[in-house]
C-alpha cells in the first residue's frame, strides 16, 4: 500500500511539473523499454518500441543514431488482487551542459509524463498500450507546441 500512494504522490507532483519540460531542438534520439510489469507479453514490449520509434520518426526525429537523447519507458506494476496498478513514465534523458562554474556535464531529464493506472489481468496489454498511445501523444503535442 506505501508503494500505492508513493506512486501516486510521484504522479502529482509531476503532472503538476509538466510545464518546465523543453524539447527545443531534439532531431535524434534512441528507445529503450524497461519493463517492471512481470506479466506483460513480450509482444507488447515490441509493440510498444514500434510504436515510440512510429512516434518520433512521425516528428521528424532520426532514430538509433549514436550518442544520441535516449526517449525511454517505464513500467511498474502493483498487484492487488486481480486489479494491476501500473505506472507508465515515458521520459527523455540526455547529456548536458550546465551552468555551474566548472560547465559540468551531467545526464538529465529533460522531458518527462506519467500515466497511472488500474487495469484487470485481461486487459493488462491493452491498458499497458493504450497509455502508451497517451503519453507518446503528449510527447508530439509537446513537441509540436515547442515548435511554433
């Protein structure tokens, strides 16, 4: 249950943070999938990476290039009874510079959403996919809005 509500407490804060994310100038990034959720079918995973690659190749952004921003996500699961609690975070990390005296570099987010939601076992894909769809659609609509 302490899971439950630090999971949710996360959700707000950053729903509330949204705001200050920046995809200013992204032309490349690489995909990655972590998979927290133990019954999740491995062809929803590769359904997922097909879909964030569909995703940024539709903005304009070249992917599996080296040394690229990594636009990555992540699931967790909590399991109550039947009912599946997932926490879907979709985030973009990449190398930089900030303005500290010495210039440092440093990996940061630099963009970041989260979905949280509750799913029976029998829709667990379909409910893992469809807020996928949700946040790699406030990705584009991010980065459009950046655009103008």
């Amino acid at each position: 249950m302490k899971k439950l509500f630090l999971l949710l407490f996360i959700a707000v804060v950053s729903l509330n943070a949204a705001g200050f994310w920046t995809l200013t100038g992204v032309t490349k990034a690489n995909v990655y999938v972590k998979n927290d959720v133990s019954l999740l079918k491995p062809d929803t995973i590769k359904t997922i990476k097909e879909k964030m690659y569909t995703a940024l190749k539709n903005l304009g952004i070249q992917t599996k290039v080296q040394d690229s921003p990594t636009l990555m996500v992540v699931m967790e699961d909590l399991d109550d009874d039947g009912t599946h609690y997932v926490y879907v975070k979709l985030a973009l990390g990449e190398e930089v510079q900030t303005y500290r005296a010495d210039k440092s570099s440093t990996f940061s987010l630099t963009y970041a959403d989260n979905d949280f939601i509750d799913v029976d076992l029998d829709e667990l894909d379909s409910g893992v996919l469809e807020s996928v769809d949700f946040l790699l659609s406030q990705f584009s609509e991010h980065f459009n809005d950046d655009k103008d």
